[in-house]
C-alpha cells in the first residue's frame, strides 16, 4: 500500500513532496529496507514526521526520507534484529505430547516453537540474524551518513529518545507535523502558509 501511495504521489502534479507520519515498532527487515529504497528513489522531497516510536524496521524506513523529525519523547532506533520466539517444547513434552518430525531436510523445521532447538539449528538462525543486523547497519549508516563502527556501537537494539537520537545523529530535529511544514516550505522556496498537508 505504501509503495502505491509514493507512486501516486510522483504521478500526481498537485503534490510536491511526501510526508510520513510513522508509529510503529516495527516489522520485518525486508519491508524496512524495501520502504528505505523507496524514499531514496523517490524524485519527491521527503519527510518522516515520528510521533511516538519508529523503531526497528519503522526506523530503517525513515533512514530513506530527505529529513527525520521526532519528538522529543519519542522513541526511536531499535537498530537490530530478532528471531526469538517461545519454545514449547518442554509444555507439550509435561502434557505427554511429543513432535514428530517429518521434513524434507535436517533443517527445513527449524524454528518450530514446538521443537527442541539444536546448538546446529541455532547457529544457522544466529548466522542469518546477524548477517540481517549487519546489513541494517550499513543501511542506516550510509543514509544518515554516519560511520559504520558508530552506528554498530548504538545497535544494541534499544530505542532512546528523540532528544538523544538528535545528538547521536540518527534524526534531523526535533519538531512535529509543523516542523515538517517549514522544512517543505524551506525545500520548496515557499511560504509556510502556502504548503498544504493531505491526510
């Protein structure tokens, strides 16, 4: 649905820039690095406008736009990526409950939170996470322009402040809708009055 919406935005003649307005925790990494793309490829100028928490996923988006705008109790970052999940495999072994594996490879169930995981089988997923980690990494550290060694040192995979995430360089300002507005105006050489926002 995004991508439809930043498409029709460049066909659209009436609209000269795009503003996001993002609160999510996030998602998958494809889809934040698919979105990220978009937004660099975008002709448009572009803004991301964060509320309450782009974190994640949510915060790799954002690194594609022209400028981030966060408020400053916002949260924001979340640079990392996670595979964890419950594992009932102990539950439904005390219920008399037992897994039968039937797979067409070794590893093809891995993961499966009502089997037991293998050290092997943990390596394989811990392999793809930190390779998944990486390339976020490099990702935020190419679009905000910052040095790869500082952007892994904030990659613990927690959130911090808007206020915080301005001096450690991974937002523009902190502001809101309005601070969007005169950004807009000041990209476009217009008057503040004169730039509209659709919802």
């Amino acid at each position: 649905d995004i991508e439809y919406w930043i498409r029709t935005a460049e066909e659209d003649a009436s609209i000269q820039g795009i503003l996001f307005v993002t609160d999510s925790p996030g998602g998958s990494p494809y889809t934040g690095e698919a979105l990220s793309n978009d937004l660099l490829r975008t002709p448009l100028p572009t803004a991301v406008v964060v509320q309450d928490i782009a974190a994640s996923s949510a915060y790799w988006m954002a690194t594609g736009a022209d400028t981030i705008i966060a408020s400053a109790l916002s949260n924001v970052g979340s640079i990392g990526v996670t595979a964890s999940y419950l594992d009932r495999s102990q539950q439904n072994s005390d219920s008399g409950l037992y897994y039968v594996e039937i797979a067409s490879g070794p590893y093809k169930d891995s993961g499966d939170p009502d089997k037991y995981l293998s050290e092997e089988e943990r390596e394989i997923i811990q392999k793809d996470v930190d390779l998944m980690s990486q390339r976020f990494i490099e990702s935020v550290a190419e679009h905000r322009g910052l040095p790869v060694e500082r952007v892994t040192a904030l990659a613990d995979g927690a959130t911090m402040l808007g206020e915080t995430a301005l001096t450690e360089g991974l937002i523009d300002a902190i502001g809101d809708k309005e601070t969007a507005r005169a950004w807009f105006a000041e990209v476009l050489k217009m008057e503040v009055e004169d730039i509209v926002l659709c919802e």
